[in-house]
C-alpha cells in the first residue's frame, strides 16, 4: 500500500493510537492551560491591589471599568483597550467613522452569539471563547507538531507558548486565541489532505484577523510540495537531462 492510499489514521498507528494521542494532547494541554490561567487570576487581582491604577479609556459607545481592589480583577482587569471594541461591536455592531472597521468580525459575531445564549453577558462570553479557543489552539498544535516532529517536541512547544511573555493576550477578550486555532488548523488538515477543512479553517482565519489572508498562498505552496511528493519534481529529470546533453555537445571532436 502506497502512502497515497493510507489514511491519516492508519499513518497515525490506528484508531486506538490515535485517541490514545488525542486523549494525551487534551491532558498535557489542559494541566498547561489551567496553570497559564490561574497565574493570569493571580496577577489581575494582585496588579490592580499594588500598583497605583491608571485612569480607564474607553471606547466610543463602550466604557472601560473602573478600576477597584477586589476579586472582580481576575475578570475585569483584562477588559482593557482592543476587547472593549470587540465587546462593543459584537453587542451593537459596527458604526461609520469610529474605527470599528479596523476590526474583523468573526470574533465579535462569536461573543454575539454565545452572549445571547448566556442572557447577554458579553464579556463572560468573550473570555469563555477566548480560553476555549487558546485550549484547541494548544491541542492542534500538539497533535500537528507531534505528527510532524516528535511528541517531546509537541510538549515543549505547547509550554512556550503558554510562558512567553504575550501569552495573555490569548486569555483576554481579544481575538488572537481564535485566529491561532482556526490557522494551526488549517496547517493540521492541509497537512493530513483534508483540503475542505485546511480551506474552511483559513477562510474563517481570514474573518478573523487581516493576516489570516496569508494562511492562502500558504496552504497553496503546502499542495504543491504534496504533488511533487506524491509525482516526484519534473524539472530535476529535465536539468539533469540538459546537463547530459550539454556535457555530451562539449565532449564531441570539433570538426
């Protein structure tokens, strides 16, 4: 049986292998997640307790809380610059000349319809997707970086990502967690041939943040390596083929 024939599956040591990787990717990825986000607990009521408080910028058409000591930190103190204009446009949409535009709306559409669903609580919905997002986020990348590399590999990588310094980013109402799952997916099903989900995963990417439009020539030069893979280049035979023949011309007796 060729490669072209095997399924993702059957390259991954069977079905009983591959939940045995996914049960170990969810775990590993859940301990990493649960300490990234109890220290973010920590350092929004802790920051805001110590450290003088600055006066809160709001957004046109959505105010930024006051800050006050207190347990509410954990949550609040993270409603800060960029997540009051995605609260504020997935809860009354996007308005003329206010710079709404700049942001794209997959993300907002997404607090719109969980904050629906919780009653209209915008900000609990944007953290509950954000983490939610940032989890999957570290779960693909474990399963695409142990499928190409090693899963010692997948394990250092999912730590990095979640003690870097801009990690918390990932963890606020921000849309950076959102872009990384949908694009680290669009990587794993272009690389396991699933074409539709690699395409419907950058596109979604697309409406998330401007830069997901580079996922497309991305996942274009990631076909035609497969195709090469899969046929073998044509052009080596050809170079190897002129370089025979002008080789052969530059042996022949002048006459």
């Amino acid at each position: 049986m060729t490669t072209d024939t095997v399924s993702p599956i059957e390259l991954s040591g069977g079905h009983d292998g591959w939940r045995e990787r996914v049960f170990r990717a969810f775990r590993f990825c859940l301990f990493a997640f649960v300490g990234l986000r109890v220290a973010m607990f920590v350092i929004g009521v802790v920051g805001v307790t110590l450290f003088p408080p600055l006066g809160a910028v709001g957004v046109p058409g959505w105010s930024a809380p006051a800050f006050h000591p207190g347990w509410q930190n954990a949550f609040t103190a993270w409603e800060r610059f960029d997540a009051l204009w995605f609260l504020r446009i997935g809860e009354s949409g996007y308005r003329l000349r206010d710079g709404s535009a700049a942001f794209f709306p997959l993300y907002p559409l997404a607090i719109r319809g969980l904050s629906f669903a919780l009653g209209g609580h915008p900000l609990a919905a944007a953290t509950i997707e954000s983490n939610a997002a940032f989890w999957g986020g570290l779960v693909v990348t474990y399963l695409l970086t142990t499928s190409e590399l090693s899963e010692r590999t997948a394990r250092t990588t999912v730590v990095l990502m979640c003690v870097f310094p801009t990690a918390h980013f990932f963890l606020m109402p921000y849309s950076e967690s959102l872009f990384l799952l949908l694009s680290v997916t669009a990587f794993w099903g272009a690389r396991r041939r699933r074409w539709a989900v690699a395409g419907a995963a950058g596109a979604l990417a697309a409406l998330t943040r401007s830069i997901g439009i580079v996922i497309a020539p991305a996942l274009v030069i990631e076909a035609l390596h497969q195709r090469v893979e899969r046929r073998g280049p044509a052009w080596p035979g050809f170079l190897a083929a002129a370089a025979t023949g002008s080789k052969a011309v530059t042996r022949a007796p002048c006459r």
